[in-house]
C-alpha cells in the first residue's frame, strides 16, 4: 500500500474504528471483582459523580483504554446490556482483528440528557461520533449503539467476517 492509498483510507478506517467503540459490547456476570469506573470514583472508593464531568471523566477512560488497546478494560465500562450482547472473550478478538489501537480519542464537547444519561462528542482524527454515557450501580458506563449490539449479537468470528466484507475491519 502506498502512502496516497493510506491517506485515502485512513479516515475511513479511523471512523470504523469508532464505530466499532461505540457498539462494542459483551456478556455480563457476577464476579467478585469490583465495578470499573474513572479514577476519581476508585480512588474515594463511592460513587462517580452524577454529573457531566464525571460522565466525561469515565468517557475518556473508556476511549483511552480502547485506543491503548486494552479491550479488556475497555469492556469492562460497558453497560449492562452492552456486556450481554457479546463475550468478553469475543469483544477482545474482534477488536484485535478489526480495531485499529494507537490512535488517540479526545472527547470535544458533552451534554447532560436527563439525570442518569449523558451524550459525549469524541473525535478520532477527522471523524466525530456521538456516544451515549448512561448511569449505573453509582458509575458511568458507555451505552452501545443499537448497531453495534446487532454486530456483536453475532459473535466474534461473524462480525469479523461482516466488517471485513464491508471494509470496516482495519487489519484486514
């Protein structure tokens, strides 16, 4: 691949790679390890607050540990639903097979939207996307979009396959 190729699907890749965040979500249990949540929470070991900026805070947590390439953790700040609509297991391989890590996710702008729900602006790059922050057990969680649920209902191995066909996956 040259590189006029490469500055031609680049932003095409970044906002798949946003896209893919945004509805990455996974399976949810109980287990004896404590909720992930924003710095400020776990140091005071109580509540995130119930505010923009503690929305913001868990938000750039989330694209942080996902542009880093730790899905893992990354997952872990997921909604509830977001967690049982696919594996942490499969999450992790579908975004090592199609997520491009590495490349920075800063939020520009958020707003409250309700009491328990906050919409975040991040850009990746020259892409924008909106995403949904929606409050639960006492912390702020990413709430995927109803498009990415489809995706990962399907699976690693399929949604791999989907993306790929649609040119989405940017390892392939």
């Amino acid at each position: 691949m040259n590189y006029t190729t490469l500055t031609r699907r680049l932003p095409a890749v970044a906002l798949a790679a946003i896209a893919v965040l945004g509805v990455t979500s996974a399976c949810s249990s109980d287990s004896d390890e404590a909720p992930a949540g924003n710095a400020a929470a776990a140091a005071g070991g109580g509540p995130e607050p119930k505010t923009v900026d503690g929305a913001k805070a868990a938000a750039q947590t989330v694209f942080d540990r996902f542009s880093g390439g730790d899905f893992a953790g990354a997952w872990e700040l997921y909604t509830a639903a977001g967690k049982q609509a696919i594996s942490k297991a499969d999450y992790i391989k579908l975004n090592e097979a199609c997520s491009r890590k590495g490349l920075a996710i800063q939020l520009t702008s958020a707003r409250m939207e309700g009491a328990d729900k906050a919409i975040v602006i991040a850009k990746q790059l020259v892409a924008a996307q909106s995403y949904t922050m929606a409050y639960e057990k006492d912390a702020w969680k990413l709430e995927p979009a109803k498009e990415g649920l489809a995706l990962y209902k399907l699976g690693a191995v399929k949604a791999i396959a989907v993306q790929k066909k649609a040119g989405t996956c940017a390892n392939a």
